[in-house]
C-alpha cells in the first residue's frame, strides 16, 4: 500500500487523486489533464497548497468556514467527545448530552418559536427532512393532497436527488430528473432578468409569482414555498427589497408554510445571525448546515417551530439517519457557536467588518467589465458585463468570461468562485480589514488580466 502523505511530489499526489477520486461538480477527464490543486493546511483565511503557495480563501471553503480555519479548540472538544461517546443514534427513544445542548442553544439562537430541531449531516438531507416534514405536517392535518412545493429557478437547494429537484439548477435536473410536486417560478435576480423595470417593480412581480402559482396549481394542493434569504450558489442574488415581504405576505394569505434555506446565510453571514432577520422574514421552518459547525464536521438541522412541531410530535415520523445528531459533530457545532458568539465574531463582522467589506468591494465597480456590484453582510457578488449601461451578455456561453477571471484568481492566489458570469465572494467571518484589502487587490488583479484574455479572445 502506498503511504500517501502531504510530502509526496505535487506531481504524484495529482496522479493518484485522478487515478482513483471522482470529484463533485467537475469533468474529471478534464482534470486528470490539468492536475488538482492540493491543498495541505489552512489558518485563519489562507490556505497553503503543495507547492508552499499562500492562497486568500475568500469563499470559506464552500461558504463554510465562518470561524477560520485552524482552530485548535474544536479539534479538542471533538477528540474529548471521541473519547467520551464517539457515537450513539438518537432513534429509539435515547439521547445524549451534546445532542441536547445544541438543540438547546439553536432554539435559543433562532429568531421567533423556531424551538424544535431535527439534526441530519448535510444540507441536502436536511432539505429531503423539510419535504417529508412539510407532507407529513399537511397529511397530520387531515389535508394530504397538500403536497406541492414551490421553489425558484436557480436556487441551490442541495445534490440529493430530492433536494436538487427542490433546487431549480437545470443542469442537476437535466440529469437526475424531478421528483413529483416541485414547482418552480423565476428568481428575482434583477441584473439578468429585470428588463426596463426598476429593481423594486421587478421584485414585486417575481414575488406575485408565487401567487399566480399558488391559484394555477390550486390553493388546496400547495404545501409550502423555499427560498435562500440570498440566493448563493446561484451568484449571490440579494432580491430587491420589495420581494421578501411580498413572499411573505403570500404564504400567510394562502397559509403555506415559508421555509427559509440558511445553509450558507445562516450564522452570521448576513450581517445578522440569520438570513431571516437581515431580509425580515418569518420562516416555519429553517435549514441550517456549513456555519453550523464553520464546516469542521458534517451536521445540519431542520428548524421547525411550534405549531409545525405540535402537528408533527403527534406522529410516528418515519425518518432519520445514522449519523442525525451525531455527538462529535454536534460538541463540535456547539463550541464553534460559543466561539462566534463570545469572541464576538458575528457581531464584529456585522459592524466593523461588513460595512468595510462593502466600500471595497464596491470600489471594483469602476472596472471596465464590471457592472452591478453587491454586498450583504460578508457576502458579495460583481457581476462581469461587455457594456455596463445595457446589462449585455458576453458574446459566448455563459460562464465563459466567469471562468476566465477564475483562472486569474487562482493564478493571483486568491479563492474567489464564479457562477456564469458572475464573481461571487464569502470571506471566513473573522477576516481582518487588512485582509480585505489584500483580496481587492488580487481581485483588481485577476480582473485586469482576465479582461486582457477576454479581448484577446474578441469578447470585449
Ligand atoms: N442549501 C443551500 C442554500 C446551499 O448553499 C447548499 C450547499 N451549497 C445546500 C443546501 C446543500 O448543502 P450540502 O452540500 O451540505 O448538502
């Protein structure tokens, strides 16, 4: 067997990985050729690759790492609590301590009654967990042929088969196929799609559309709308404000129930714990996964609020898995929620860090191929554009330009991801404003460079 370590040639690490690990989201025939980037340890917001270079993680990971990397106390709760318990199940009719306290301390933490919390590893099983919640909460109640379920084109709702037929990725769709019941209505994603309308008419007419959806598909058969506070995955799509507010008004007219997807807005990446409160809306259920633990271990969680828990405690609820509520990664979870609140991590961020995020960012809206900039709390995107005033399209499939600047970020040692055409960032939390300047910089950098590969690719 052969002993693989971080001190191998870069060369050889690469050849095994393409010799035996499929990677998600990629043409791995294409990567063979190319060779992976192999990362070997991380501190604070950098990472360092098997060549030694120093790279700024400006995405935390996969919208993650809310903490920073490197923190030596979650490794330590984890091996106590592997010593202790390294694994008991919660079905049965049995618990355990650090299941108990975070289901505690996420009650205390959530905005208005969202007081109960179903745990599962990913945000894609917590998603599955919302679908068999929200049927089964509609079947309890003596309406079953509520089943529907409305969501958005473009939202990222996970990978599982029924989580990304929830989510409105074509691509996932096109080839995994739909569940039953799933509907989809467009997203308020102004810069491609609002036309001649102002942002907030624009965002009043993608709202109305859950209306218009709710009378076609029948009031009687619609269980339940899901949205990303911000859409992230689909480009950091912060919605006019106009359109939460109408959403909301909806789901309380037609009284579905609102579940707010928090995956990546959830614990502070908004500016406030929760994504609900930045867009000042009132789920019935919320899904929560990566801050939950700032990614250190695999854990998410359902939460429900009291009257969907009193319908649904009436009931043998017939799911679960393995690893729900596992007690390593919840110790982990907790610490890491004890770090963000007592250092003051989230409410820095949202004060000193936030706002200083923002002025920089937005200072890359004077490049040539930058045309709408957007930032809430510690996320942002920029959109790229061959002219600024009509919101036009690259001469060329979407993403093409996006990848492009990507390539220039990597070379520039900076992780800043692209969706299409649109660059998107989400620092770790506890990135410092010295930190941030260095990411304007590399990003202004791989912006140049990228606009000169674009010219000379006859784009611009
Ligand atoms: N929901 C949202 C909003 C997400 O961004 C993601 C992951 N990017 C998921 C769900 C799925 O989470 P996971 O990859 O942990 O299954």
């Amino acid at each position: 067997m052969t002993q693989i370590t971080n001190h191998m040639p870069t060369e050889e690490l690469q050849r095994l990985d393409a010799a035996h690990h499929m990677h998600p989201f990629t043409t791995n025939d294409d990567l063979e050729k190319k060779g992976a980037r192999v990362i070997t340890r991380a501190k604070g917001v950098t990472l360092t690759d098997s060549e030694g270079n120093e790279i700024l993680d400006a995405m935390a990971g996969l919208w993650c790492v809310n903490i920073g990397y490197g923190r030596d106390e979650l490794a330590e709760v984890s091996s106590r609590q592997m010593r202790e318990l390294p694994y008991y199940n919660t079905f049965f009719q049995t618990t355990h301590v650090p299941a108990i306290a975070l289901a505690e301390r996420l009650a205390e933490l959530t905005p208005y009654d969202l007081n109960h919390v179903f745990f599962a590893n990913s945000g894609s099983e917590a998603n599955d967990t919302n679908i068999r919640i929200v049927r089964t909460y509609w079947q309890e109640k003596g309406q079953p042929e509520k089943t529907v379920i409305i969501s958005r084109k473009n939202a990222y709702h996970g990978s599982s088969v029924a989580s990304s037929a929830l989510g409105g990725m074509s691509g996932m769709h096109a080839q995994s196929g739909m569940i039953p019941d799933i509907h989809h209505i467009d997203q308020p994603n102004w810069w491609a799609e609002g036309g001649d309308m102002s942002p907030e008419d624009f965002g009043l007419e993608r709202a109305q559309q859950l209306e218009k959806a709710i009378l076609e598909l029948g009031e009687h058969k619609v269980a339940a709308f899901i949205g990303e506070p911000v859409q992230g995955a689909g480009g950091v799509i912060i919605p006019p404000s106009t359109y939460w507010p109408e959403i909301q008004r909806i789901c309380d007219k037609y009284g579905i129930l609102l579940i707010a997807d928090e995956v990546i807005c959830g614990f502070g990446r908004t500016g406030n714990w929760f994504g609900s409160q930045t867009m000042g809306i009132k789920p019935d259920i919320m899904t929560v996964a990566k801050g939950l633990s700032s990614g250190y271990a695999p854990i998410s969680a359902s939460i429900v609020n009291d009257k969907v828990a009193a319908v649904l405690g009436a009931c043998e609820f017939n799911h679960g898995y393995t690893y729900s509520g596992h007690p390593v990664a919840c110790a982990v979870a907790l610490e890491n929620l004890r770090i963000l609140d007592e250092e003051g991590i989230v409410s820095h961020a949202a004060q000193e860090l936030a706002p200083y995020l923002k002025e920089k960012f937005e200072s890359l809206g004077d490049h040539p191929m930058v045309g709408e900039v957007k930032v809430v709390g510690m996320m942002g995107s920029l959109a790229l554009t061959p002219d600024k005033t009509t919101r036009a399209k690259f001469a060329a499939d979407v993403g093409t330009v996006g990848f492009m600047v990507r390539e220039r970020c990597f070379a520039n040692n900076l992780i800043m991801r692209h969706v299409g055409d649109r660059m998107v960032i989400s620092p770790p939390l506890v990135i410092t404003k010295a930190e941030i300047d260095t990411l304007i910089v590399r990003a202004r950098k791989a912006l140049d460079e990228g606009y000169e590969n674009v010219k000379a690719a006859g784009l611009f």
